[in-house]
C-alpha cells in the first residue's frame, strides 16, 4: 500500500525579516530573526525546536541555530541543494520527520542577501565562483559553459524560453501579464519591496531586453531578508489555533538535472514530475485550488509552470493568464503578496509564508475571499521543481 503525508503534517508558525536593499546583518541574524519571528507567531518558546532545515545557501550551519535559539536538544537536521526548490523540499524532509517521531517542531528557515552580498546586476565577478557552489557539476560549467559565455540564471534559461517560442508560438504578452500582476499585487502588501512603486505597460515595454526574450522587469528582484516556517505533526495541531494542514507535497528533478543543453525535452521540468504526485496525495483536482504562489525568478518560467502543473496545455499560459484571471476576483489569483518579481527574492519561502496568511485568513488587504485550499511552487538550479498543496 502506497504511504501518503497527507495531512499527517502542519505547519504552525511563520516569520520573515523586512525586505530590503541594504543592510550590515549577515544572513545568518537574518535567518535567526526570522525563526524567532516564527516561533512567535506559533506561540512557541525557541528552545522547543529540535529540528533544523537550512536549505540551499551553505554559509548558515545549523549548529548556528541552536547557540542562537538555545536549542535544548537538536534531534534532527537536513539541507537541500534544489536553488529556489529547496524550501518546498525542505518542509516535505521536516514533514517526514514529524510524523516518523524523529522531531516534534523542526525548523526551514532560508534567505538571501541578493543585494548587500554577490550582486549579480552589479556585474560582481565572484558571482560566477558563487554558482559553482549553487548548479551541479561545476567542471561542466567551468569547460563548456562559461568560456562561451553562459554564466549567469537569465542566459540558462532563455535557451528553455527561446524553444517554447519556436515550439509554440505563445504571445509574448503573457510575460507582461505576470510582471504587471505582480507589481499590482505588491501595491496592496505592505512588506513588498515594490510597494510605492507601480508599474505601467509603458514602464514594462520601456525596460531594457537583457538577454532575448527577458526584458529587465521579467527578472526578480535583488533584495536582503530571510523568512522561516515551523513544520509539526498533525498529533501537535491541537496545539495551535489556525495549524495549516500539508495535503500533497512533492519534489521533482529535470532529466540531465546538470545539463539543460543536451536534454531530451528541454521543456520537461521537476515541477513536470512533482505535481502529479502532489494533486495524487492531495486527492483534488486542479478546479479546487483557490490561490497559487507561483515561483518567479522570471516571468516566463510562471507561465511555463502553470503549464507543467497541468493548469493548461503546453504553449497556452499566455492565454490562461489573459483577462484577469490571475489577480483577485479570478479564478486563481497567483503571488498575490507580488512574489519574487515585487515583494523580494529570499529564494521563495516567502510564497509559503503567504500561502499560510492566505489559508490562515490574515493576509489583509492582499486575502483571497474564502480562501481554502493552496498551492506553492519551488522552481531552481536548470529546473529542479517542487510543489505544496496546503490547506485550512
């Protein structure tokens, strides 16, 4: 008999920093205040976490949370090398870990310094020794990508962008559908980096094109901060007033997961294994989703994963995202804080604190009506995936 989490973990508490540009905290008092944040917000005393999961960046150990939290005991910790997919990974090993009795509250606390540390539209240098430690097989990168030129995540991935165009002929205009949602989005929340700061067509057809098809307002946002989630066993949900309930969760890896040039279907992706996995443990369909945090490191890879997920049919997102569907009062308002692309870049755990608002009904003047059911994404490296179905 297939073994299902579903609902046998919740997560609790939530926490983020302030995001901005500019600050003198290393990320490690970033991460920490945001899990003191979190266990605030679940009504817990630091030192009952014992459990640890910092993923994707490697200069936080997570020895550093225990002197920091007074941990009592540490009985589990984990990290995940998936880029902007760890987060979602990470809470589906701490939900693994919960309902096994290996730990009672574990801890995924993430974040960046996108602006104050290796800035990558600074032209910074060291970015390129910085994504050797993030993309598998850096002798790949270093003999047969980089001499020719392709360093950076925005050069990736228009080779993914540019072969969705040959193959189906999408608008382009479904990009700039996503950008200016998520600017729009962002005007109502007041933790978005953006907030202030709205975005006309005029504005999005005006930015520079960096790398064919991304213009610069398709790319995410340079930002300082840190956010942190609380993950426990339904045993424990007693506990809390408004536990969050895991439905479905899964992670998936591309084929030739360190090589994007020579795979098969370039357009196959994680997210392409890890959502039929997730609806499956679930057990709904994709008509029962009432919001979507939908990871955005670029607008295009929004589209292409609402595609994946099976929202629509390949080469359609540009017409599934038309006529408002996509903001509030549609049928599946997505990043509704602004997302990566208008509140901040901490490699999107801040998609799961929003959901959590969203499901918890606090999510103020950005709440989705009767909203109960959600779903997260991760997206990282050449297209790792992972997916979160949540609900109240």
């Amino acid at each position: 008999m297939k073994q299902s989490l579903s609902d046998r973990a919740c997560l609790v508490g939530v926490g983020e920093t302030d995001y901005v540009r500019g600050t003198d905290k290393t990320l490690a008092q970033l991460m920490i205040e945001a899990a003191i944040h979190a266990c605030r917000n679940a009504g817990i005393e630091p030192a009952e976490i014992d459990g640890v999961i910092s993923p994707w960046l490697t200069n936080v150990r997570c020895e550093d949370f225990v002197a920091h939290l007074g941990i009592k005991e540490l009985k589990f910790s984990g990290r995940h090398e998936m880029g902007g997919a760890s987060s979602i990974a990470a809470i589906q090993t701490a939900a693994l870990a919960v309902d096994q009795g290996i730990a009672e509250y574990v801890l995924v606390a993430t974040g960046q310094k996108g602006y104050s540390g290796v800035r990558l539209g600074a032209g910074d240098p060291s970015f390129l020794e910085l994504n050797n430690q993030i993309m598998p097989n850096p002798d790949y990168r270093d003999n047969l990508e980089y001499p020719y030129g392709l360093m950076v995540p925005m050069q990736y991935y228009t080779l993914h962008a540019n072969r969705w165009f040959y193959e189906y002929n999408p608008d382009p205009k479904g990009m700039q559908t996503v950008a200016l949602t998520c600017r729009k989005h962002a005007q109502l929340n007041n933790k978005a980096y953006m907030q202030g700061r709205p975005m006309t067509e005029e504005d999005y057809q005006n930015s520079p094109v960096l790398v064919a098809p991304f213009r610069l307002l398709d790319c995410s946002l340079e930002t300082d901060g840190a956010g942190a989630v609380i993950v426990t066993s339904a045993r424990n949900a007693h506990r809390f007033k408004k536990p969050i309930y895991i439905g479905g969760i899964a992670e998936g890896h591309p084929q030739g997961p360190d090589d994007l040039i020579s795979r098969q279907d370039i357009l196959n992706m994680g997210i392409t294994q890890a959502a039929p996995h997730a609806f499956d443990m679930a057990g709904i369909k994709h008509e029962d989703i009432d919001f979507a945090e939908i990871y955005d490191c670029f607008t295009f890879i929004v589209l292409r994963q609402l595609e994946e997920i099976g929202f629509c049919e390949r080469g359609q997102a540009s017409e599934f995202v038309k006529d408002g569907r996509i903001t509030y009062g549609g049928a599946l308002p997505i990043n509704t804080h602004g997302g990566l692309l208008s509140q901040a870049h901490i490699v999107g755990i801040n998609h799961v604190i929003e959901a959590i608002h969203q499901l918890r009904h606090e999510a103020g003047a950005v709440q989705v009506q009767g909203a109960q059911i959600g779903l997260v994404t991760g997206y990282g490296d050449l297209g790792d995936g992972s997916l979160a179905i949540l609900h109240n």
